[in-house]
C-alpha cells in the first residue's frame, strides 16, 4: 500500500467516524439464508412460521407420557411444574386456575413453546411431528381437539381457544392502534 | 414533626442513651454483624493497629458484612433449594446509596444460567431488513457504545402482598426483584441502521440463548427505538452470567423480562408474536377474569429499606431511608407518613436523580416510641403518584400476581418491631 493509499484511507476513516453509518458495512457479517433458517423457529398467531408436518392426539399421548408427564403429570395435572389442563371457568374467581385451557389465548404459541422450550432438560429435541403430536394432546386434555383428532400448520392456526378474547391489552401497546395512525 | 436536627439529638442527651443510639444504628443501617464482639465502647477498646493481610486479585467484603441474595420460589415459598428457585432477591435492607452492587442485582431466570463462550456466541439481525447480519461480541464492543444508570425490575416484585401480608417478610422479600446498575452497550438504533430496518417493521421479537430460548415481542416506539440497547458491560465489568452474558437487550423503565438476556436473536415485523410469556405469564389477571396485556411499563413505585420488616428500633432519633423508581421518568419527590398514613412529610432526594433508575430518599424522624406505621409514596415527573394499597386492589384485584407497585406500609410495635402489613 502507497503512503498516498494510506493517507486516503486515514481522510476516509476520520470522515467515517464522524458520520458513523457511512461505515456500517464494516460490523458484523451477513447472515446466509440457509443460517437464518436454523434460528428461525418463532411461530406467529396466523400461524406464520409452522413447519410442514402434523401429528395426532394418539401419537401425543405416548409423546407426553415419555417425556412430559414426569413434570406436568399425567394428564397434564398433579406434576410438579405447571398444570396444563383444566381450570376453566376459573379465571374470575379467587383461586384462579391458569392452564393452557383455561388461558392460553392461541394454540399455535403452544407450538412454539414446546419446540423451543421444552422438554425441560432438552429444549428442541423433540421432531416436528412429535411436537405436532404433543400439542394435539395437550389441547385434547382441555377438551379442544377430538380424541382422534390431529393438528398441522394448516389447522392449528384455526383453533379458537376458549379464551381467545380474554385479554385487554394497555392502549399505550395495544397492538390494533399501536402505530396505526402514524 | 420535630423542631430538633439531627446534630442536636448527637449532641444532647435528649430522651435517648448514647448506648440506644450505636446500638440502634448497628442492627439496621448496615447490617453489619455486630452480635460477634463487643462494641468498642472506649477509645482503649478500639483493637491495635497492624499489618493486613497481603493484597489480592479480586477485593471480598469484609468478614463482618454479610450480604447475601436469597432465592426463592413463589410466593410464599422461601428457603427452598436452589435447584427450585425461579428468582433471587436483593436484599435492600442491607444497602446503601442508589447502586446495587453487580453480584447482588436481583436474578429472575426462565431456565437457569447458560455457560456461554463469547467466542461462540452470535446476534443474529434479521426479518424486515434490508441487510440480515450476524455479531459477534467483539463487534458489538467496537461500535459506538452508550452507559446509562438504570433500574431493572422483574414484574413480580411485590407480588409477596397480593393476598396477605406474612409479617416476617423483610424488604428483601418484598422489594428484592428491582435493582440499579450501570450498563454499558450499543444502542439499537445504531444497530437498525446496520441492519437497513424496512420502515414498515413496527414490532420486533427478541429472543435469548438460554435453555428457554425465551422471547418478547417489542413495539418499536420512538422512546423504545431511542433508549433501548445490546448490553455487554455491567457496572463496568463484562455482564455477569447471571444477568445475561455475553450480551442482553436493556430496556429502560420496562418489564424486566423485556430485557433479554443472553440475547442470541432479533427479528424485525409487524406484529407481535404472542410468545408464551406475553399470553400465558406475564399479563395480569383481574377480578372479572379478563387479563391485562402488553402491559410493558413498570409504574412508579417506592419503599422504605431502612427500617423495614424484621428490624427493631429505638425510642428517639432515626433515619428513614428507601428507594424509589418509575418507569415514566425521573422521580420528582417522594413523601413519607410515620402517623399510618394521614400526614405526610417530603423526605430528601440522594442526587444525581436519573430518568428510570432508582433513587435514595431519606427523612429524619423521632420516634415517640408509640405504635404506628411507616410509608412512603412516589410521584414521578409525569405527575404519576404511586397509589395505597386499597385503591390498588380496587382497580386490579389480587389476582395479577405482577406489576404490584402499591405503597408498602411497615407497622411498629411498642418495642419498635418493624412488621410488614397491609395499609
């Protein structure tokens, strides 16, 4: 490199740090999509982000009994982690009991949290159709999906959960007005 | 309330011992164990100066301060097995100033501490962006960084008094989820301008590198996309694992689960993701059954640390002394009642008082040694006031089990025993 490289580049750099996004190629690197695909689990209420695959109520039950029930108890009541099932018609009294039955607004965040968080000891180790089956069975337990029912990306996103419209959200957030008349 | 200053009541006898008064300031101010030798009471009693002990690596307290946080479950479970805890709190009574030292901030985590290698560690910025990048720490360290004095507080701090108010609760139990450090990191406006945000991106989803992979939905307001950074240091040290190492999202005056730690992922949308703990955990359920959501905001709050729960104080002299936040602002003043709530007196402010982070405030009192109570209530620089108890409960019931920011009420006894209670 000239000396005359050196002091362009000295001249670049200094004008650089004084207007700092000029230079914003230099951090980090780009992410490759095939990457991204790899961290790419979360799942949306619309049901944006599911996977292909599906699983049944039957093939859930074995699912839970291997590898959730030591925590949540069969059936999803007793364990010593929370309890998933029951609990509705609960929520306004003076011992609530919050279950994926009772509260969880969307049936596809079940999904999403199974996959990333559970189980417990091996967060993501379960396949795709196992989590598939596992959330059918949960929701089976609250009475949501038939006993011989089955769920994919397709239907999981049209389960209306039994306390779909039991929340209110702060109107400083409120993700319907938020932003909208911007 | 007294026409006498503190200078006074040193120096004349007044209606108290000299003996009351050390003994008074050594069992609470702070709580330095005075019980294993006796007070030097003479100058003669003062122990030989003498050599030290050899200089060290890395400073410990004093033998003499003991200072711990306590994990526990929830409410009402304590003294349980760490393997059991979901949290571990600050004990208040025990500190001093407006700084909570770096291994004592509270710790509320969803599935332990990840041992993380910041060699391996990466930031992964993408969804409505023109550019997708990945970050290592190093790059993160090389960008222009701010340091901002914040309070972090878990939305289950106070959540010990929903229902009732055990009286052998100290302020660590119930205040211990909130604390105030310094942290240091990129704003991540600097990093949406790397990454070329779509302007049409309203919401983006933060996520971490824990067991959890726990995540939060985030709507980019003007005052979140201005405040809001990647943390890396901690009171001027790398973040602590406890508290989100390598790296962790700092959003001020927010729900402290909003501020990831470990932080491994954002994504940039228009829409939030209705994460498990948006839906199912961290919104509050009122009396009617319906919950409250997106309730991002830590309201404005306050609590009297010295003397609070489980300490005992002495006819005369004392100092009452807390800390008070909000997430709306700076506190503009804070007023403390010793007569249960029907007088209320502006206590004294520690500067520099900083925009959502805690403040010491401090009030000189005489005690009658009659029973009574003591509260303090905050009013922030939105004109917010920190609301009693009874008018709390009105609007959100007892069954939220988060975001408890009602005025905490100490009662005391005629052999001055500092009880928590319910105003």
């Amino acid at each position: 490199m000239s000396s005359h490289d050196k002091l362009l580049l000295a001249a670049i750099f200094t004008v650089g740090l004084l207007a700092a996004p000029a230079f914003a190629f230099d951090f980090g690197r780009p992410a490759t999509p095939d990457e991204i695909k790899l961290w790419d689990i979360d799942v949306g209420p619309d049901g944006k982000g599911l996977p292909d695959g599906s699983g049944t109520v039957a093939q859930g039950k074995q699912v839970f009994s291997d590898y959730c029930s030591a925590c949540h108890g069969e059936n999803g009541q007793g364990g010593i982690k929370d309890r998933l099932a029951g609990g509705q018609g609960t929520l306004a009294s003076s011992m609530p009991v919050k279950t994926v039955g009772s509260f969880w607004p969307y049936a596809t965040t079940l999904f999403d949290y199974i996959h990333r968080a559970m189980p417990y000891p091996t967060p993501g180790s379960l396949s795709t159709d196992e989590t598939y089956a596992v959330t059918a069975y949960i929701l089976s337990l609250n009475g949501i999906v038939a006993a011989d029912g089955k769920v994919d990306k397709d239907s999981l996103p049209k389960i209306k959960m039994p306390n779909r419209d039991g929340f209110i959200p702060e109107p400083e957030f409120d993700p319907a007005r938020l932003f909208h008349n911007k | 309330m007294t026409s006498k200053t503190p200078i006074e009541l040193l120096t004349g006898p007044a209606n108290m011992s000299r003996r009351g008064f050390v003994g008074g300031l050594s069992a609470g101010i702070l709580g330095v164990a005075a019980t294993e030798a006796a007070n030097a009471e003479s100058l003669a009693d003062v122990p030989d100066r003498g050599p030290g002990a050899d200089l060290s690596a890395h400073s410990e307290r004093s033998r003499f301060a003991k200072i711990d946080r306590i994990p526990e479950s929830t409410p009402g479970k304590r003294n349980i097995d760490p393997s059991d805890a979901i949290n571990s709190k600050t004990p208040h009574q025990k500190l001093v100033g407006n700084i909570t030292p770096t291994d004592l901030h509270y710790e509320r985590s969803h599935s332990g501490v990840p041992d993380i290698d910041p060699a391996q560690h990466r930031l992964l910025i993408h969804g409505m962006v023109s550019k997708p990048l990945v970050f290592s720490v190093d790059d993160l360290k090389k960008m222009p960084s701010v340091s901002r004095v914040v309070f972090i507080e878990c939305t289950g701090n106070g959540w010990e008094n929903w229902k009732k108010a055990d009286p052998d609760l100290t302020v660590q139990n119930t205040h211990g989820l909130v604390s105030t450090n310094e942290w240091t990191g990129v704003p991540l406006k600097f990093l949406i301008d790397l990454v070329a945000k779509d302007k049409g991106s309203t919401w983006m989803l933060a996520e971490g590198g824990d067991g959890a992979g726990v995540d939060r939905s985030i709507p980019l307001t003007d005052e979140i996309v201005n405040e809001a950074f990647v943390a890396y240091g901690q009171n001027g040290e790398p973040l602590r694992p406890a508290h989100g190492f390598p790296m962790r999202l700092v959003m001020p005056g927010f729900e402290g689960n909003l501020n990831i730690k470990w932080l491994r992922r954002l994504k940039f949308g228009t829409a939030p993701w209705m994460t498990r703990w948006e839906t199912a955990r961290y919104t509050q359920l009122l009396a009617d059954g319906k919950a409250r959501q997106f309730q991002l905001r830590m309201d404005t709050n306050s609590v009297i640390t010295q003397p609070s729960g489980m300490m005992q104080i002495q006819p005369g002299y004392n100092r009452i002394s807390g800390l008070a936040w909000s997430g709306h602002g700076k506190i503009a003043k804070v007023e403390i009642s010793t007569d249960s709530a029907k007088s209320w007196t502006q206590a004294q402010l520690s500067q520099p008082v900083l925009s959502k982070a805690q403040v010491r405030f401090q009030m000189d009192w005489v005690w009658d040694g009659k029973p009574t109570r003591i509260v303090s209530r905050s009013t922030d620089e939105q004109g917010n006031v920190q609301p009693d108890r009874q008018s709390f409960i009105a609007a959100m019931g007892s069954n939220a089990l988060f975001h408890y920011n009602a005025q905490q009420t100490w009662s005391i006894d005629e052999a001055g025993r500092v009880r928590n209670v319910l105003a």
